[in-house]
C-alpha cells in the first residue's frame, strides 16, 4: 500500500495468501475487477491470524460493501452470528445476493444505514454482546462508530479498525498531495489519538495494508 508498506514485500508476503475457498476467490475477483475496496490479502491474513485466537461468537462490522468481508467471517468462524451494516443501498443489495449465494443468509444479518444508528437500533432490540468488531466504513466517522460498537461490545473484545493509517496520510500532509484529505486526515489522526489514551482499551497500531488499529476492550476489567 503505497507511502506504508514496500511494494515489494508485500507481494512477497502476499504470494502466500490462500483464499479461505473457491467462493470468496471469486468474490474476491469480482471486488478487485469492479474497484469495490474489500479487505486486502494481508489485511485478510491478519484478521484470520486473530479469528483463530478469539474464536468470536458474536461479530458486529461496519461497511459490508458487496460482502466479501461478512461472508469471509462467517466462513472463518463457522459458529458466529455476523451483523453487518451498510449505508449504500445497492452495495447492499448485491451484498444480500452474495450472502444468500453463500448458504450463509441464517448467519449473516445485514442491516441497511448509518453505522452508528444501526448500532444503536440493535442495542434498542437487545441485540448486544459483540466479542469481534470490524470497522471499515467511513473514514471520518471512525470515532462515532467505536464508540456505538463498544457499548454493545463485551468485555475482552476484539476491535478492528481499518485504513487508520490512508495511505500515510494520517501520518503526515505531505502524502495527501492534492490537499484534497485533510478533513478525513485530521479525524482520524483524533481518532487514533482517542483510541490510544483511553483506559478502557489497549490499541496496537500496524502498518499492514492501508494500516490497522487492533484494539482489545478492557471493559470492567479490574486491575
Ligand atoms: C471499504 S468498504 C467495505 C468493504 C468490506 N468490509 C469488505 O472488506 O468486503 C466501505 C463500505 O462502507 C460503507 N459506508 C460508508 N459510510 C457508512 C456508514 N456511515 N454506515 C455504514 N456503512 C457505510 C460504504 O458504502 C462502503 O460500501
């Protein structure tokens, strides 16, 4: 990913990527071939690195696009309910063909709207206890959809927040060469700041991909 990570050894560590099945290669084509931004392969080898360790029962993302990362998730973790949320009417709507194509429409509950509403809709409903969180959704929202995701989160979850780093933007201006970034910069540079002060979590910053921020949730832990 350009300005974070060297090209060269990505595709190095990318040539060891293997797709979860035939499906989500072919999901992953069609994302690729239509400029859908779905996770990336070392973004993905990561998530399966941490799935496999947390073992979550209850995962809650934020920006489903066409699916890829939902259906990825159910498949992964083949006992986890998964909510996904999308604002984007006709993303989702190819979304929801892709999931029932999966077999997995009984495990994959999309929701069509804002992030943060949605979230507060669930919470209204009961529908609470997230142990995994994926944020992939608006960049300049990213604080607004942590904090909706914590209050339905349980202690000990896992939060993963993509793009936290865009592309080195975040890090420095002089990689937004257009100048045409700096409100998203700005927020999410407030963002990371916020994610890693705050008590309740403990935040781990990685250049993988467009950068990931993984951040674990202390809730009522006592010290
Ligand atoms: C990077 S894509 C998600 C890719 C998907 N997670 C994957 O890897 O397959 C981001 C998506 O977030 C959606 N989005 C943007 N703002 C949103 C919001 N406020 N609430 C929910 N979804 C939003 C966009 O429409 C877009 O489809």
């Amino acid at each position: 990913m350009k300005n974070i990570t060297n090209d060269k050894v990505t595709a190095y560590i990318c040539q060891y990527y293997h797709p979860v099945n035939e499906d989500l290669a072919h999901l992953r084509e069609i994302g690729e071939r239509d400029n859908v931004p779905i996770i990336l392969k070392e973004t993905e080898m990561i998530l399966t690195t941490l799935l496999n360790l947390k073992r979550p029962a209850k995962i809650l993302e934020i920006g489903t696009a066409i699916g890829y990362s939902s259906i990825y998730f159910a498949t992964v973790c083949p006992e986890a309910e998964v909510y996904t949320i999308e604002k984007n009417e006709q993303m989702l709507q190819a979304a929801r063909h892709n999931i029932a194509e999966s077999g997995f429409e009984n495990r994959i509950h999309s929701l069509f709207g804002d992030g943060q509403e949605q979230i507060e809709k669930l919470a209204s409903q009961g529908i609470t206890g997230f142990d995994f969180v994926f944020i992939d959704a608006a960049k300049s929202h990213y604080r607004r959809f942590f904090d909706a995701a914590v209050s339905v989160c349980v202690p000990g979850a896992l939060i993963v927040s993509d793009n936290v780093l865009q592309r080195g933007m975040t890090v420095a201006d002089e990689y937004d060469t257009h100048g045409k970034h700096k409100t998203n910069s700005r927020n999410m540079r407030e963002f990371v700041e916020y994610i890693t002060s705050d008590q309740d979590y403990h935040t781990s910053l990685m250049s993988i991909g467009d950068g990931l921020a993984i951040s674990t949730y202390r809730g009522d832990y006592e010290e």
